[in-house]
C-alpha cells in the first residue's frame, strides 16, 4: 500500500513539474529593418530621369539618322556626343544625347554706364595717389609782432598758387561713357536669302498634311540648294526619303531635299546658294519630284513663308 503512494506520489510531483515548465517566448522578427533595407534596394534599381530637353528615348522604328533629322542634328554629332561605336546599333528605350553638352562659358564684357575716373600707372605698376595739399608745407618761425604782421599781410596779399605738377604724373580724367546706339536687331535665321529649289509645279503643300512641298519636274532636272549652307547628310539611310541631301543653314535652321535620282555633293561640303547639289528622281517615290522641308529646331516649318513668291 505504501508502494503505491509513491507511485502516485511520484507521478504528481511529475505533472506538476511538467506544469511549471516556462516555455520560452516565440521570436519576434523586427520587419520594419527588413522593410527599410528592401525599399533602398529598390530605390538604388531605379533608372535616374532625364531631362527631355537636349535628349531623346529611342522608339521602335527608329534609325539614328531619322532621329538627327527630327532633332536638327548631325549624326555624327549624335554618334560622338552618345560615344557609339555603331551608329546602326541603337536600342529601344535608350536615352540619346541629341543637343551638344554645355561649354564653358565666356566672361561677360561689361561695359560702362556712367563716366569713370582713369588714373595713370608709375614705373612701379602701383597707383600714384595724389594728396590734398594746395601748397608746401609753412617754416617755422619764432613768435613775434613783425612776424605775425608779414604773414597775415602774405595770407591777404599772395595770390593762390595752383598745386605743383608731379613729375610723370597726369592729372585725373572724366571720361563720359558712350550712349549706346538704338540698332534694329536682325537675327541670323531671318538674315538668309532663299530661293525656290527646283522648277515646276507645286503638287504637294504643308497645309496639305505634308511636312514640306513636293514639285513635280523630269527626271534629271537640276536641284539646287535652296540657300548657301553646309552638307549636313548624304544619302539614303531615313526610309521614305530615298536620296536624301540635308543642308544645314544656320543652329537652326536646315533644309531637306528627298527622293533625288542622283547625289552630287558630299557631307561637310559648303554649298552656295543656287548651286547644283542632285538631279530629280523617284528613289523611295511613286512619281517623280521633289519633296523639300525646312525644318526649325528639328521641326517642320512652311517653307512658303520663307520661299519667295512665283
């Protein structure tokens, strides 16, 4: 009988200890830290922006002369501002260059609005100044009656003496300003003569919905340069031009002649204008002509407001 009390003796002191075991405290993860270092991950994965302005994202489609063509450009500008070794290997979503880096810039001339006082320089390079004094500096003398008497009779009677010249010194000189003159600005775009590019009627306008005028000719006809410029492009690399010529004329200015038989000039040839720069065809045209743009900027201009009447 005492056997068996200590067997259960023994089996509740068992449960109780069982009982009053502690059990230790599920973990707890501190997920804000987790949160923060995630959330800097992907803020360092983020592609910075860019300006739009002076750049350009490649879309499908796009070659890189069609994009120097739509940014006034050259190509090669484009290639050497962007360092590609392959202007033909251009990527979707890729950010170009196409407006050249900022220089340094020059120190502005200031010119003067109001007289300004110019004073020589001595031997030394330093500034001679020259002081306040009228006349030499006065002797000392012993006080006395007759002494007194001969310097007020001086003070009244003496007349003023200029101050002495100093040897190699000139004296001060106002010089007034110039007025500016009131001339009528003519900026370098509005400067430019031009002339029609080819001869025969006009089929095509940019009111139509073109991007210039198209003029039907013969095949062969003269193309001319519309005004004297530079060679900026040519050949046949932007589709639906076909023989292509680019001339630019001014930062902004630049003119296009498309769907050429023949090219006669080379890229960075200076053209005159009235020159003969490509013989009228029908490359990447159902029918022959012409079509020319001015384009501003890279942009589309009407060439009839700029073209002198017929």
């Amino acid at each position: 009988m005492k056997k068996n009390r200590f067997v259960w003796l023994g089996l509740t002191l068992s449960l109780l200890a069982g009982c009053s075991t502690t059990h230790a405290p599920a973990p707890v993860v501190d997920r804000t830290s987790t949160m923060a270092v995630t959330s800097s991950v992907d803020a360092s994965k983020v592609v910075p922006k860019v300006d739009g302005k002076g750049f350009y994202t490649v879309k499908k489609g796009d070659t890189l002369y069609r994009i120097a063509l739509e940014s006034g450009q050259s190509y090669r500008d484009i290639v050497a501002w962007n360092s590609l070794t392959n202007p033909n290997d251009i990527k979707v979503d890729q950010v170009l260059r196409v407006a050249p880096p900022e220089g340094v810039q020059t120190a502005a001339v200031v010119t003067p609005t109001s007289g300004i006082e110019v004073r020589p320089l001595g031997a030394s390079g330093q500034a001679i100044s020259v002081g306040n004094k009228t006349g030499p500096r006065g002797d000392k003398r012993a006080y006395s009656e007759s002494n007194l008497a001969e310097l007020e009779k001086s003070d009244t009677q003496a007349p003023a003496q200029p101050a002495p010249a100093m040897a190699g010194v000139t004296p001060p000189v106002r010089v007034e300003a110039e007025k500016p003159v009131a001339v009528a600005a003519v900026s370098e775009d509005e400067a430019i003569s031009w002339l029609w590019p080819a001869e025969g009627k006009v089929i095509g306008t940019f009111e139509g919905g073109k991007k210039g005028v198209d003029i039907a000719g013969k095949l062969g006809q003269p193309v001319l340069a519309a005004a004297s410029g530079k060679v900026m492009y040519a050949g046949s690399g932007i589709r639906g031009y076909g023989n292509l010529v680019i001339v630019k004329h001014t930062n902004n200015l630049l003119s296009a002649y498309a769907h050429n038989k023949t090219i006669l000039v080379k890229e960075g040839q200076a053209v005159s204008k009235g020159q003969k720069i490509a013989e009228m065809g029908d490359s990447d045209s159902d029918s022959i002509k012409l079509h020319f743009e001015i384009r501003q900027q890279g942009k589309p201009v009407d060439p009839s407001k700029y073209l002198p009447p017929r």
